[in-house]
C-alpha cells in the first residue's frame, strides 16, 4: 500500500456512500481530511470514525449547489488543515427541485439550474479554487472527480440532461491544472 501520511484531503459528498469510503481510505492511509455534505450528522458519523483512527476531520455542512459557499468552503479547509493536497469533487447528483426528475420535456428551467450547478458549476469552481490554493503551496496536488460515464447514470435517472454537462466539467477539470503542472498539479476523472 502506499502512504498518504501528511497530506490533506478534502471530499465533497464524504458523509455517506463512496464519499464516506473514500474519506476513510485516505485516513487510513495517514490523510488529514475535510468532509463536506449537506447532512450534518453523517458527516460527524465519519469525522468520529477518522478521529479514531488517529488522523484529523473536519466538517462543513453546507449545500454544495451553492458555488460560492463550495468555493469559500475549499479556502477554509486548506486554512484549518494547514495545506490541500487532495480535492475529490464526489458530492452530486439530484435535486429536490421539481422538475429535476423525469422527461426532458416536462423539466424547468429552475431545474435545469439547479442541476447544473450542483454537478457541474461547483465541482468546476471548487477545483478551480483548490488549484489555485495547490500551486500557491509550490507543492502540487491531485483533483478527482467522477468522469461521464458515472455522472451521465446519475443523469440517466434525473432530467437527462445533466449528461451533457458531465464531459464538459470531466474535461475541464483535466485542463484546470494545466498551467499549475510545473507545480505539480494534476486532475483526473473517474469513468
């Protein structure tokens, strides 16, 4: 196995799921790590379980379709943790907004939005945010995400039209390190 010891982490969607299961790993593994979800009590649920484990948590219970909040939200947790190395942008899906789930033809323009931002808007920006804070380190980084294939099955189950949005942020998010990659600096998408 290979060692994260030191590194800090931050996962989005880490209360429960694959997020939960990443977040711990990494402990495991010797990483500090940032949980950020909107469920407050599961993400104290896996803080609790790092904790045990030895290693640092913190929590930010927040929705992550506000941008703006997921942005301020990754310049916190590289502050309290004291660097980032690693963003992975697992929170996403659907909304509870009507019109979210269903036809295309039946969707709203508010859910439509909605949707963007949650899967596409803020892991774009949140990894925009967490580049910026990884080169400012000189030491580099990694950003993950979930790459079209698996957005576009969370898609297939809401308005279908999220899956056009998911090679957008699968690769942009590649090229978002690119002028960082002196750094060190790097970006993957899961398929």
């Amino acid at each position: 196995m290979f060692s994260f010891e030191g590194k800090k982490a931050l996962v989005t969607g880490g209360g429960r799921g694959i997020g939960r299961a990443i977040a711990l790993a990494f402990a495991r593994q010797g990483a500090d790590v940032a949980l950020a979800a909107r469920s407050r009590s599961e993400l104290e649920s896996v803080a609790v379980e790092i904790r045990s484990i030895g290693r640092k948590a913190v929590v930010y219970a927040l929705d992550l379709a506000n941008t703006d909040r997921a942005v301020n939200m990754v310049n916190t947790a590289a502050g309290e943790l004291g660097s980032l190395d690693i963003l992975v942008n697992n929170a996403g899906g659907i909304t509870d907004v009507p019109g979210s789930v269903g036809p295309l033809a039946e969707t709203t323009l508010e859910a439509f939005d909605a949707m963007y931002a949650l899967n596409v808007r803020t892991p774009l920006f949140a990894a925009v945010a967490a580049c910026r804070v990884m080169s400012s380190q000189g030491n580099g980084g990694a950003i993950l995400g979930w790459g079209p294939k698996i957005s576009g099955q969370i898609a297939l189950r809401s308005i279908r039209s999220t899956g056009s949005g998911c090679p957008t942020t699968s690769r942009a998010q590649r090229c978002i390190c690119a002028p960082t990659r002196p750094a060190g600096s790097r970006a993957t998408s899961f398929t």
